[in-house]
C-alpha cells in the first residue's frame, strides 16, 4: 500500500460544478496534510493545509480532514477552465518526512 | 528578484557526466529541500538541509551529493549521471522542517542520455 494514494484521473469536470478530489494516507500518526497545485511543465504550488479534523475554507477551497478514516479531501467550487491542473496531496508525517501522492489530474470543460 | 530560483532550466547530459543543479533562495529559510518527480511516482525527497553545514538523507538519496556551505544555496551533484536520473528536480524551502507546507522553485528538467 502506497503511503499517500489519489486517484491519478482524469476528474473531469464542467465549469462552474464542483471538483472533489480524494486523498488517503497510512501513517496514523501524520501531523500535516497540504494540497498542491502543479500545471503542466510548473512547480507545485500551496494552496491548502489543514491540520485538525473538520473542514477549512479558503475561497472556493474546501479542505477537509478526517483523521480516524486517514482521508483527506479537497473541494473546488464554481470550477474554472483556469483550474484544470494536477493537485497533489502532501502528508507531512513528522521530522522531514513530506510524502507526496502521486497527483490527480483535473480537466473543467468550459 | 525574492523567491527560490534554480538553474539551469533545461539540461541535457551524457551519462558518467558530474553535473550540479543550482538552488538559491532568498528568504533566509533554514530548510532546504532537493525532491525528483518521475511519472507514476509523485516527489520523493532526494536531500534535505537544517541550515548551513546540516544535511541529511532523504529517501533515494543514492548518486547524489549535496553541500550547504551557505544558508541560501543547496546545490545538488549528480556525480555520474545515469539514465535513471532523467527526471524533473525541484529544489525547495521552507521555515520549518515541513509542518507548514513548503515553496518550490521552477525546477531543472534533466536528461541524461
């Protein structure tokens, strides 16, 4: 079982529905938990952490953590063709230990 | 300009070649990071550094070497390319040692033919 596992995708979506991506981790005893966002031939990009159990909110950003299922999830609302990317979810497990998913790759169709 | 900025861009090798990508940043960031991005597998940390003078191992360190003899500079050494270091590397910094998310410069495309 991989550490950090998303669905690689295509999450293909309209513009202006929602986009839900889903990210699982092993590590119970992870500390952190971040979304990334990386288009094509770019560097990743933060644009969530969340770190309690619940939802955060940051604009059409919705995080939300589940510890006790070990899920973490990301919701874009109103999604735009600008937000066609891949996202990749981080677990930061303690010391320097990040680990990386491998990435969900979202199309929003105009 | 204020940021993390890597050079080069683009590079192509041939294999046995020594080659160095460069990192520098200019937040004063004590943490520094070197991650690859194959298909298939996401990042995987390469290195990491504390601050100057402190590096450690991360999880496929092997043919690499790495020196931080200056806070903002984490150069990274491929000593004899191969072709499994064809990859993307990014370089990246942080406050702290990862429990607030990191930011990652523009990356070094590297193909080692």
């Amino acid at each position: 079982q991989k550490e950090v596992e998303q669905n690689s995708g295509p999450l293909s979506v309209p513009e202006g529905a929602i986009a839900s991506l889903n990210c699982t981790y092993s590590d119970r005893g992870s500390q952190s938990f971040f979304w990334y966002r990386q288009y094509s031939g770019k560097s990743p990009e933060l644009i969530m952490s969340i770190y309690s159990n619940g939802d955060k909110e940051d604009g059409r950003f919705t995080a939300q953590l589940n510890k006790a299922s070990q899920y973490v999830s990301l919701l874009i609302r109103d999604s735009q063709p600008s937000d066609s990317a891949t996202y990749l979810c981080a677990v930061h497990t303690g010391g320097f230990k990040t680990i990386f998913g491998a990435g969900t790759r979202l199309f929003v169709k105009a | 300009d204020a940021g993390i900025t890597q050079s080069p861009r683009y590079k192509i090798t041939e294999t046995g070649r020594q080659v160095t990508l460069m990192c520098h940043q200019t937040w004063s960031h004590s943490y520094m990071f070197w991650y690859r991005q194959d298909l298939g597998h996401g990042l995987r940390l390469i290195y990491y550094s504390a601050a100057a003078d402190i590096t450690d191992k991360g999880e496929v360190p092997d043919g690499y070497v790495v020196s931080r003899s200056k806070t903002e500079n984490f150069p990274l050494t491929l000593e004899s390319a191969t072709r499994s270091q064809t990859s993307v590397y990014f370089c990246a910094s942080s406050e702290a040692d990862g429990n607030y998310g990191y930011t990652f410069g523009s990356g070094t495309r590297l193909t080692v033919v």
